[in-house]
C-alpha cells in the first residue's frame, strides 16, 4: 500500500516519487475500479481540456478528466507518456451492475 493511498485527495497518476525501490506512482483513491482505457470508449474529455494536462495526454493528478455522454464527471484517465495508462472510475459517482 502507497503512503498516500490513505489520503481521499490522492488520484492515479500522480507525482512520480522516487524511493529506494525505483519509481512509484499514487495508488489512487481507495475502492477505485482500474479499467484499460479503451474499455471506456464512451467516456469524453471534460470541455476545455479541464483537469487534462500532461505533455502526451493528461496525467491524471489534477481530479477527474473524463464524463459520460450527458456530462457527468465520473473518472480519471492517467495517459501520460511518462506514467501509467490506466482508467480509474470514481467509487462515489460509478456502481457495478449486471445486464
């Protein structure tokens, strides 16, 4: 378990911080589902590129990125080119369901 994984603010992609054991990157926010990107094909960027910053895509550090179709913030997408390219959907906002 990351240090900061304790901390509700902590998002995926966050600073790289480098320890003895090399490179590590926030764990995210406790109870969050880790989804490949591509598996959220719905999913939009915020408008104006919202909490989207990074060099290659957004990294992920700045809050939720990305919506569902009728605007709703409901995950973060880390995909920077120096981090992790991963897809955390946010527990509060989002519910597992079966069809």
């Amino acid at each position: 378990m990351q240090d900061d994984q304790e901390d509700p603010k902590a998002q995926t992609g966050g600073p790289l911080v480098c320890r003895e054991e090399g490179f590590v990157v926030s764990a995210g926010v406790p109870g969050t589902v880790l989804m490949h990107p591509e598996d959220a094909l719905d999913l939009q960027p915020l408008p104006n590129g919202e909490n989207s910053t990074g060099c290659c895509g957004p990294t992920g550090n700045e809050g939720l990125n990305r919506a569902c179709p009728c605007g709703a913030t409901v995950a973060t997408l880390a995909a920077d080119c120096f981090g992790p390219y991963e897809l955390h959907l946010d527990p509060v906002r989002t519910y597992a369901f079966s069809h």
